[in-house]
C-alpha cells in the first residue's frame, strides 16, 4: 500500500458524487472518488423511479390538510409510513419541516432550489452525450393518475402553478389516458401527463456510466472508509483499500451517510432521512407501459425500467439503519394491480435506500465554513438523482474558484448555524 496524492477526493460514488468527480476532474483537478463499494450508484442512486424532474418546482412538503395529517398519524396511508420509536428522535426535525412547509416556506424553497432544477436535465444530457449512455433516457415526461375528482382537481391545480415557469403539461381525461396508455386499466377520473422530465431506464446504470467516464479520463475510483477522514496540515487525508489518500480539498458527497463526516467536526446539520422501497415485476403480455406513472391516492409510482416495472414506495419515517420493514410495498402492490396488469416479482427481496433531507427541502453545496478545503455536497432529499450533475458543476466551480452560475447561498451550511 502507498500514499497517494490529488488535487480532490470525493467522498461517496452516488449520482452527486460522481458527477462532483467529473466537473472537478473537466477543471484540470486529478480526483479520487472513494466510497464503500466497488460500483458506483449501489446506494440511494440505484432505487429511484428514474425521473430528471425538471417539473418538480415546488418540492416535497409536509403536507397540512387535515385528512392528510389523520391518515399519517394513524400510520395507515400508503405514501407514508413511521417507525414509533424513531418518532423521538425525529421529533425536532419534523417539527421544523412543519415549519418550512408553510406556503411562503415552500415558495422561499422552490425559488432557492429553481436555479438547479432548470439546469438538471441539461447537465445529465451533457454527461450522458460524453458517457455514451443516451440510449437510457427517453422524454417522455411522467403521469400524475386520480382516481377521485378530488384528486385530479387538486393535481390540476398544481399543475397551472407551472404554467409561470415555462412548464408544459397536459390534462387528460379517461379516453385520453386510455390512447396514451392503453393497459393501464380501472376507474381513473383524470390525469396530469408532466412533460419536461426526462425518465432514465436504468438509474443505477446511469451513475455506472457516469463512473467508466470518469476513470476513463484518468480517474481513480477506490474502496475507503469515510469515517477515517483526517485533516492535515496541507489538507485532508483519508483510509482506502490501496492506501492512504491525501488532498487539499474533500467534497463530502455521502448522502444520508454526510453525517460521519460533518458531526466529528462539529456541526449541527439537521439531516434525516426518508426512506423508500422497490420491487420489479414482470407485465403480463402484451401489457407494456410507456411513462411512469403516479397513483396520487396510493402513494406510489410504476416505472418501466429496463429490468421490468419497477413499484417504488413513498416515504418512511424510520432511523437509517434500522432493519427494513417494506410496510407500503405490501400496501401498494395491490393497489398497483388493480391499474396496471403486474406479474410476478423479479427481485428475492424489497430494495431498500434512504433519502438525505433537510427540513427547508434544499441541499447543501459549498464551503465547511471552520474548515480550509472541506466542501458539503449532499442532502438533494428526493431529488439526488435529478441534480447531481447540476450540483457536480456548481460545487466545481466553488472549489475552482470559477464564478458560479447561480449564487450559492440559499445552499449554505450557515443556514442552520
């Protein structure tokens, strides 16, 4: 084993880690990418429903409609699930997400988080022309089904919210459901077909492409152990299967792990965690689905994927590494089949992953403020996949000392200090 030297490591392999790995590495840095695995996107990149979701704006708040706090408190709802002895625990965090998720809360974080979300899919296109991994995204946006008139007025209304942004959606009724997917089947109201997003077949594929690009270029991927992080006195080192690592700059880049970096430190970063399911099944011949679609009141989405339909789940409430309880995936996967003629499970056991979120639902990207050459990237809630490599390129630029192309500070870890 020997000691070597870059210009940055990268802490995590996820889809935000690897895209921070290949914007530093396009500005002349020579970067190590360190994680766990040997695979890059094994982790919260692989279990996603593979949207780029340039239509999601506004993003995921505590929602405040009496029926919608009943259900969740009685833990019977489909899109949401907790673990009573993580409510303790939680309870600061949740609170605060309650007061983010006030209107104005919400319109504060959808104005912060807009400058990313315009620049998502663009950035991913740029990545994937260069990984020649086109062929895994289709444009084909994604569907919001109702199945109460309820539901589609309120899905309606939410879509008009975008109309200001430049959004394109459509509004369709169940004849027109039927023309565009003609095997979904049931009694659906209405539906919101989102435009914009672009969807990926593969999102773990994705991250791995975005990886052989990477150490194509002459990039070092390497097994570390984050948690050993040592800071120098002309930098930053860190433990790895080939030896010790040794950088003047570290992006921590771990997701929902961020928190073995940043607490040892000292700071007081409230992330937690949402965690989620996946189950692949087959389609009954000759059923094929074209658009992930949403089941508003189910609380779950089916996404074509290239391994089969991939069923994932809404949120857990849970502790990270508590053994897995794939709750809402028995509730769902009935009521999946009830619109959508699902055959039998690919996959011997649930995918588990888990969501790294703040409570104002924005990320952090930029400087540790007490620490020369440490910089955050991490906490992207359900949007990591989407804005990775927006985020990559941001957080370049403020290592580089390039001029940013949106002001970081509604990113800052300063925030909650």
């Amino acid at each position: 084993m020997v000691n070597k030297r870059f210009d940055a490591i990268v802490l995590g392999a996820g889809m935000v880690g690897v895209a921070a790995a290949l914007h530093l590495q396009a500005r002349g840095r020579s970067v190590a990418l360190v994680d766990r695995h040997a695979e890059a996107g094994e982790e919260t990149s692989f279990g996603n429903a593979g949207l780029i979701e340039r239509s999601s704006i506004f993003p995921y708040m505590f929602p405040r409609e009496p029926g919608a706090l009943l259900r969740y408190a009685l833990n019977r709802s489909p899109e949401a699930h907790y673990h009573l002895s993580a409510l303790p625990g939680l309870a600061s965090w949740l609170l605060r997400y309650w007061l983010n998720s006030s209107p104005e809360g919400a319109l504060r974080s959808a104005t912060a988080a807009l400058p990313l979300i315009e620049r998502s899919l663009t950035e991913h296109e740029a990545l994937m022309q260069a990984a020649g991994a086109m062929h895994l995204l289709k444009r084909t946006g994604w569907m919001k089904l109702c199945r109460s008139q309820a539901s589609f007025d309120k899905a309606v209304r939410e879509a008009e919210r975008l109309i200001p942004y430049g959004r394109a959606f459509d509004v369709l009724d169940p004849q027109q459901i039927a023309t565009r997917e003609p095997f979904l089947k049931g009694n659906l109201t209405g539906a919101v077909h989102l435009l914009d997003p672009g969807v990926v077949t593969d999102p773990g594929g994705l991250a791995r492409a975005y990886a052989a690009l990477f150490k194509s270029r002459g990039g070092e991927m390497i097994v570390g152990d984050a948690a050993g992080l040592t800071q120098e006195q002309d930098g930053w080192s860190v433990p790895t299967n080939d030896g010790r690592l040794h950088a003047r700059d570290v992006v921590a880049a771990l997701g929902p792990w961020s928190d073995i970096v940043f607490r040892p430190l000292g700071y007081r970063i409230p992330l937690a965690v949402k965690r989620g399911y996946h189950m692949h099944y087959v389609a009954e011949p000759p059923a094929v689905l074209n658009v992930p679609v949403l089941d508003v009141e189910g609380g779950y989405v089916l996404a074509p994927m290239l391994r089969g339909i991939r069923l994932t789940t809404g949120a857990e409430f849970a502790r990270r590494d508590a053994p897995p309880t794939p709750v809402q995936l028995a509730r769902t996967e009935p009521l999946a089949r009830q619109i959508f003629p699902l055959g039998a499970r690919l996959d011997a056991k649930p995918w588990m992953g888990s969501r790294p979120c703040l409570p104002d639902m924005l990320p952090i990207i930029g400087p540790a403020p007490r620490h020369k050459g440490l910089w955050f990237d991490f906490a992207h809630q359900h949007h990591g996949f989407t804005l990775g490599p927006v985020s990559g390129r941001l957080i370049a630029d403020l290592v580089t000392g390039a001029e940013p192309f949106t002001d970081p500070a509604a990113y800052s870890v300063t925030r909650f200090e």
